[in-house]
C-alpha cells in the first residue's frame, strides 16, 4: 500500500473572534513547528481566515474554510465564493459537514456542486460522510455512505480528484462524547476506499486520504491512528484548545 500523509485537521465551528483565532494561532504554531511527517490545517470561522492567514505563513500549518458557495461571484447575499476563500489564503476547504446538512439544508447535490467548484480555485476539498445514530441502528451505515460518496462525486473525473479529501463523521458521535470503535471507524473507511476503488482507478482509492471526525481527542488518536485506512482526523471541540489540538497532531 502506498504511504498516505496524514492530515489532522481542526474545525473551529462558530468559535473564536478574530482575535481570539489570533492568540490561537500564535500559541499553536510553535507547539507543532517540528512535525514534518503530516499536513495540519485548522477551520476558522470566515472573519478570522485572513487574520490567521497572516501568521500561519511561512509555518507548516495550513488554512482551511468552513464551507463555500459554488458560483465565482454574483448576487448571493452572505455567500463565499472559492476565488474569495483562496485569495485569503485558504488551502482546503471542508464541505458537508453534518450540521451543514442538518441545520442548513445541505444535500448530496449542493455538497456536489461545491466540491466541483472548490477543485479549480486549487482549494483542497474535504467532503464530509456519515449515517446518524438512527440510520446506524437500522443497519443503514453502509448504504447512506454509498450514497454520500457516489453522489458527492457526481461528474467528477480522476484526474481532478488528486487531492481530495473524504472525512468520515459518524453524526451521531460528533459534539456527543462517542467515539466510534477503532473498529467501527476503520470498517466505514475500508468500504469508502473500496467504493471509489469501484469509481475510480484504484490507484486513486489507494492515495486518497480518508479522516474520521466525532470526538477525537488526545485520548484516542494513536488507536485511530493505527487503523490500516484512517489516515488523519477532523476535529471539533478538542480542536479548539491549542494545548489539547498539538497533542492531537503530535500523537
């Protein structure tokens, strides 16, 4: 199997002021300036990416956005464009998440329709998957995951794919204090890899990094970790604390 670099990954949420993502990202950076081994990014909410930007530069931590719209401009009232995210120095952007499509309406399409769009501004998507606990307890995982894939990367080709990222986030463990079993998580990874294996050459479900998010914390990331298919993290709460999120990346 080819080697996959980790990613660990924070998403902030509704978190942090400007300033507060400032003294953040002053208080992290040094705490993990001597990982080379993995690709760290951290979420701030949209008023604070170009604060962040200006300290994350030149360091080995990425910036990531919460979400974007699809069109390039226009009259999209409170919308974010790709071209936007990237000009304030946004690397990847996550796209999906569960509460986007609890809360807020997102669907399989919608979810389509910004990763297609976030591919040629050179942001790095991070398409989120996963079942509630409903669907779990009626034996649902694996075909709402194939759902998920299958229609997130509706109309896309290979070689477009090259540096997509799918996070699988088990809804019912997010924000919960529940944790997937390490068996539990690396089963859904193995079946998501095996999915675009069946879509795509298999040389691109072999690179492609797959992350687990719902409630990793220091405690359990090496047991994550040591998983054959989990190849990095997407964090929440734990995220949010510099001290506990270098101990995740640093794990």
């Amino acid at each position: 199997m080819a080697a996959r670099r980790p990613l660990i990954a924070g998403n902030w949420k509704m978190y942090k002021t400007s300033a507060e993502a400032a003294d953040f990202a002053r208080r992290f950076v040094p705490l993990v300036s001597g990982v080379a081994d993995r690709d760290i990014m951290i979420a701030p909410a949209f008023t604070a990416l170009e604060t962040v930007a200006g300290i994350l530069k030149a360091t080995n931590v990425a910036l990531g956005a919460q979400n974007l719209f699809w069109e390039s401009e226009g009259a999209f009232t409170a919308e974010i464009s790709p071209k936007m995210l990237a000009a304030a120095g946004c690397r990847y952007v996550i796209i999906g998440h569960s509460e986007r499509r609890q809360l807020f309406g997102e669907t399989d399409d919608t979810v389509n329709r910004r990763v297609r769009a976030a591919l040629p501004a050179g942001l790095i998507p991070v398409m989120c998957v996963g079942e509630t606990e409903k669907e779990r307890d009626a034996g649902q995982t694996l075909s709402v995951l194939d759902k998920q894939v299958r229609n997130g990367l509706k109309n896309l080709v290979a070689n477009e794919l090259g540096t997509l990222v799918i996070a699988y986030e088990p809804v019912w463990a997010i924000g919960t204090g529940k944790t997937a079993t390490k068996e539990q998580a690396q089963a859904a990874h193995q079946f998501i890899r095996s999915l675009v294996s069946n879509l795509f050459p298999a040389e691109l479900a072999v690179a492609m990094r797959i992350l687990y998010g719902g409630s990793v914390k220091p405690e359990n990331i090496s047991e994550l970790m040591a998983m054959d298919d989990i190849d990095g993290a997407l964090v929440g709460g734990a995220s949010l604390n510099p001290e506990s999120f270098g101990k995740i990346v640093c794990y």
